[in-house]
C-alpha cells in the first residue's frame, strides 16, 4: 500500500498544457476522487500516474518511490478503463487471470486470487462465461476484477461507470465504495460526475484547466466552497447565483435582491465584506424553504416568488422562479402542490448563503 505525491507536474500536448503545475498529496488507503469538467486534464493526471503518460515536468512518487522513469508495469498501479475492453474469446476467469499470468503466477495462486476477487465482486456463477454472455453490469465487474486481482500498490479508476444506465451506475457505484471499505486500498478514480465524487470519495479534488481550484473532504467543498466555480460544481441541483447591492438595514446590513427584496447578511459574515457595494450572492436550492408559519427565524430571510417550472421528483419538488433577469430553483421537501402562477413564500437561510467577489469569484 502507499500514497501517491505530485510536485510540480506539467504535462503539454504540443501547445495544449493540460495540467500546469499540480502539487498533490494523495493519502495511503483513501479514496480519493479527482474531478471536473470534460477536458479539465484529469484522466492526464491519471494516466501520468499510471505511466501511460509522459510528465513535462515535475515528480510523481509512489509511496517513497520516484516514479517518473519507470515503466507502467514496474509501478505496482492496476488500472480500471472506462471502455472495459474483455478479451472476447476468453472465459471470464481467463480474463481476470489475464494479468497474472503475464506475470508467470503460478497457476495454484492464479486459481487462488481470482477465486477471491470473483468472490468479492459476486461474478463466481459467471466465471466459464464469455463476455458476450454477460451484462453491461457484469462486463464491468470482471473489469474491475481483472484490476483487483493484482496485489497493487495503488488502484486507478477512469470513469469506469460512463458506459452504465443510471441504475446500473447507482448500483455499481455502491459496490465499488463498499469494495473500498472491505479492501482498504489506496484507490484514485476520475470522473466528471460530481455526484459520483461526492457519494465515492473521502477526499475531492477538484480540478479546472489544469490546476487544482480546491481540494478536501466531499462536504468542506459542499459547505465551504472558496470559489464561485466550485460552488456551482458540487451540489445538485446547483448553487443559485444572484448579483446584490449591498444596503444598510435597521437591523443592521442587507442584500437587496433584483425584484425589491431585501435579505438580513448575518453580524458575523458582514465584517468579511469590505467596502463593496455589488456582491454575488449564491444560494443553494436546498437552503430555500417553504415558509409555512408566519415566523422567520434568526439568520433566515423572507420572499416572495412566482413559481413557474414545477418538477416533482418522489422525494422533493424542484420550483423554478426568477429574480429580475436571474432564474432560480428551490427544492422542497416531499411532495408540493403549488402549480405555475402561484405567489410562493420561501425562507431563505442566510447562514447558509454563500458570498461571492463578483470580480475575482472568491468567496468572501
Ligand atoms: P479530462 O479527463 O479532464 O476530460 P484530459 O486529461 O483527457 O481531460 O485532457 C486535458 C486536455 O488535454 C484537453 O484539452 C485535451 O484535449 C488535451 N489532450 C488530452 N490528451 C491529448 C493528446 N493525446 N493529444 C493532445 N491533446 C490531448
């Protein structure tokens, strides 16, 4: 087992420089989820990894390890592809052995380990099977058990889930956290889904053209965003975003939101805003709520909305609304009956608000 470090690594593509400049502490035995949008050089950071890739600059180690000129197959990685291509001629078992025995295992500990991995991953039934002969769902798993098999310092996953229908995905991604928990091995995946992210990882990294924008915990980068762009990434449906003047209150500061309303800005987040006058102001759906009484609790703030798109999902209903030129979307708890047309009064908590430099997008 080890952990992964990056330093300083560059990798250009003639003149696409696709990572600038990464420096990364990937822990021993966690899982951690490198994430962002399509072309963000996050399969390039894999692949650098994995040695598939040549680095432009920098040092990637593996445990204590340098591993810059060695070869993929003396880095002790296992890799998982998003197009799991099986040997199609060969059982499954053969297919998961594959790797083993290019490595002259003896045969007795070929049968030993893939027994082991079939078993972890429910495929022993389908072990004389060809991969014709499977499902989508299935295919994958022999995939990842032809990955497990090896004894791996460190296993890498890109987007091995893109190819699924959802429920296959939902399904397979709680199979794969569960095989994290029961193995305990240093695992990297890439993916450009942020629920996936979320629900795998115990550590995100966030990244965008090329350079890490935040990295943590999966709910440090939900409740503690530093950026406007990695606010709108995490969360789902995302963060609501709105300009706002600043205004002084009798209560003390405000947001005045586009259409009058006017927002109380909590003591203790006042003092982080400087002189500015305009700020973004970001909210997520889920931090919006149905005010049913009359009451309004410290920190929260009322409004008055016209409710447009409703989108009843079982276990919430998504309202969409706008402010001013802005379009919003709250989510509410269980099942709504409010229909297009109708005055909506939300309560929006505030302490939960994010606040946002308009013109460097730091959050404040
Ligand atoms: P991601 O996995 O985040 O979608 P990639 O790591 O695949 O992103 O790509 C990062 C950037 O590098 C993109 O701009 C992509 O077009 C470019 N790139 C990736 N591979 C190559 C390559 N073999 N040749 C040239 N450009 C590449």
């Amino acid at each position: 087992m080890a952990g992964v470090t990056l330093k300083a690594v560059h990798k250009s593509y003639g003149k696409v420089h696709a990572v600038r400049g990464v420096d990364l502490e990937i822990p021993d035995r966690a899982f951690t989820v490198l994430v962002g949008p399509s072309g963000c050089g996050k399969s390039t950071m894999l692949r650098m990894i994995a040695g598939l890739e040549e680095i432009s600059a920098g040092t990637i180690a593996i445990g204590e390890r340098v591993v810059n000129d060695v070869r993929p197959k003396d880095r002790d990685v296992a890799m998982v592809f998003q197009n799991y291509a099986l040997y199609p001629h060969m059982s499954v078992f053969d297919n998961v052995a594959f790797g083993l025995r290019m490595r002259k295992t003896p045969e007795k500990e070929v049968k030993r380990r893939v027994g082991e991995a079939a078993e972890l991953l429910g495929i022993g039934e389908l072990l004389e099977r060809q991969p014709k002969q499977l499902s989508g769902g299935q295919r994958q798993r022999v995939a990842m058990g032809r990955a497990l098999v090896r004894d791996a310092k460190v296993y890498l996953f890109d987007e091995p889930l893109s190819n699924l229908d959802a429920q296959l995905r939902d399904e397979m991604r709680t199979e794969i956290k569960r095989l994290h928990q029961e193995l305990k091995r240093t695992m990297i995946y890439v993916t450009h889904d942020q629920v996936e992210a979320m629900t795998l990882a115990d550590r995100i990294v966030l990244l965008r053209a090329g350079v890490i924008e935040q990295e943590g915990k999966p709910l440090e980068l939900y409740e503690r965003p530093q950026s406007r762009f990695v606010a709108g990434f995490i969360g789902s449906p995302s963060m609501n975003f709105v300009p706002v003047a600043l205004a002084k209150t009798n209560d003390g500061l405000g947001v005045q939101l586009p259409g009058g309303a006017t927002l109380p800005v909590p003591p203790q987040r006042a003092s982080g805003l400087g002189g500015r006058s305009q700020i973004l102001l970001g909210i997520r759906p889920e931090h919006l709520h149905h005010q049913r009484g009359v009451e309004v609790p410290g920190g929260f703030g009322k409004l008055r909305v016209t409710v447009e798109v409703v989108e009843p999902t079982g276990a919430n209903t998504l309202i969409n609304f706008h402010l001013g030129p802005n379009s919003l979307i709250v989510r509410l708890d269980g099942y709504s009956s409010a229909q297009p047309g109708d005055q909506l009064d939300l309560l929006v908590d505030m302490n939960r608000a994010v606040l946002i430099d308009p013109e460097t997008e730091r959050v404040l």
